[in-house]
C-alpha cells in the first residue's frame, strides 16, 4: 500500500508540472490562482485519501493479529478447562468411591479377623456395617453421576457428616479418635467440601498405613485461617524419603484442593514419631493466605 500512495504521488506531481506549463502564457494572472486553488484541493484530497487507505490496512492486519491471538487464547482456555475438569474428576472420585471401597475393605477385612478368632456376633455386626455403607456408597456414585458433583455442604450438615465418618473410622479401626470440631459451627459454605474431604483422607491414611492406637482430629479458627489437623501416634514415615506415586490422588487432590482455596497443606511426619496432617485454609474474602 505505502508503494501505491508513492506512485500516486509521483503521477500528481507530474500532472501538476505539466499543467502549469500548459496555462502559464495562456491565462490571466487571477485565473491562474484560481486553477492554483483547485489543484491543491484536489491534491490535499487524494493525499488524505491515501493516508486513510494506509492507516484502514495497518488496522485491518492489527485486527487479524488479534483475532489469531484470540483464537489461540480460546484453544488454550478449552484445553486448560479440559485439564481441570479432569483433576476435578479425579478427586471426586478418590474423594467418594475410592474412599468408600477402602473402608468397606478395611471393614470386610475386620470381619475375616473376628471369624478367624470365632468372635461371630461381632462379625455379624461388621457385615451389617458394611451392607449399610456398600448401599450409601451406591447412592453417592449415583448421585456422582447424575451431577458429577457431591451434594452441597453447609456446617451444620458438615459437622454430621464429619460425625459419621468418625464413627465409621472408630467401628472399623478400634483405634481411639478424639474430636474438637467446635471452630466448624460457623465457617463459609465453599469450605465445608474440603474440610470433609481433608479429615476423610487423614483418617483413611491413618487406618491404611499408620498402625497407630490413637489419633485427633481438631479445627481451629485463628485471624481468619481455619486449620484442620489430623495427627496420629503411629509408625510415621520419612517425608523426605517418600516419592509421590502413580495413581494415589488422595493427598494430591488435597493439594489442589489447598490451593484452589488459596490455603496450603503440609504433612510432618517421622519414623516412630507419627504423622500430622495439616490444612490451612482462608476464610477472608480475598481467598488467599495473608
């Protein structure tokens, strides 16, 4: 375009020249003026035209150059929505199958320890705890289907929810668990899930791995940061020894969820020393650890 707007000029130039010489010893001094006047409008008019056309081109490639990046920009917005709708996936469902398939284990696992030691009244009781919990683990994967999602939790439908999961823990593992909850009456809403979740896993960790005789749960609200924490006194483990595994979303969900809240998640632990599981999450209204 800028070679076509010098071409144009060029040629306006030589029409000038030649028309000048054409009426200068033809015509009056006032009519030359005249003529004056009216090639300079005519040349101000296609130098304006010229300048238009250049600046419409330059915009209309900056508007090409944007909707390309907006394109890209859509691309990578699908393939990051993609991404962590399946994280999300992945930890609803460690968070509700997984988690129901290990304790019915765990309990089906106590029963064949009491008929081995022919404690059957127990074992009877055991069996009927776990036909109760394959029946709720059925309804929650329905549900889990129908909305991919579990069902909303506000605190009072927390702390009972955190109640039976204790229960459960206590009646499968016989290890003794002491609860504080107090700091969970009154919390934000968008909480309530990974509360549940964080002591769910604790304590699942806890029954899998720790061989522990005791283990306490306990909120605490503390300058706008909840911290839940589940601490046990059993074998423990070297934390900086461990590598994380393939396949084991339980406290890699933990982590996504800490940090989709703004809050972090820390695990101490030491051989012989136990294991403290600790989430820290904000409920000021920025979202995000002060």
């Amino acid at each position: 375009m800028v070679k076509q707007a010098r071409q144009i000029g060029i040629i306006v130039a030589n029409y000038l020249v030649l028309f000048l010489l054409t009426i200068v010893w033809q015509v009056t001094q006032r009519e030359i003026w005249m003529t004056l006047e009216s090639v300079l409008l005519l040349v101000l008019f296609i130098i304006g035209w010229t300048i238009l056309s250049i600046q419409q081109v330059h915009v209309r490639s900056q508007l090409e150059a944007a909707h390309l990046q907006l394109v890209a920009y859509a691309m990578r917005i699908e393939e990051l929505t993609l991404l962590n709708e399946r994280q999300r996936l992945a930890r609803e469902l460690h968070d509700t199958l997984a988690q129901d398939l290990v304790g019915l284990t765990l309990q089906l696992e106590r029963v064949d320890l009491h008929l081995d030691k022919q404690r059957f009244e127990r074992a009877r009781e055991l069996v009927q705890q776990a036909m109760s919990r394959a029946r709720a683990t059925l309804t929650e994967a329905r549900s889990a289907i129908d909305d991919l999602r579990a069902n909303a939790l506000i605190p009072g439908t927390l702390l009972l929810a955190l109640q039976r999961e204790i229960n459960r823990f206590r009646t499968t593992t016989s290890i003794s668990c002491v609860a504080d909850l107090s700091a969970l009456t009154v919390m934000p809403e968008h909480l309530c899930e990974h509360v549940l979740r964080a002591i769910t896993e604790g304590l699942t960790n806890v029954a899998r791995h720790s061989q522990a005789h005791q283990v306490w749960v306990c909120a605490q609200l503390n300058e706008a940061i909840l911290t839940i924490e589940v601490r046990d006194d059993g074998i423990g483990f070297d934390s900086a020894a461990v590598v994380p595994q393939k396949g084991h979303y339980g406290l890699l969900g933990l982590r996504e969820r800490a940090q989709l809240s703004g809050g972090h998640l820390d695990i101490e632990s030491a051989v012989g020393k136990g294991t403290t599981l600790r989430l820290r999450l904000p409920i000021n209204a920025r979202g995000d650890l002060d």
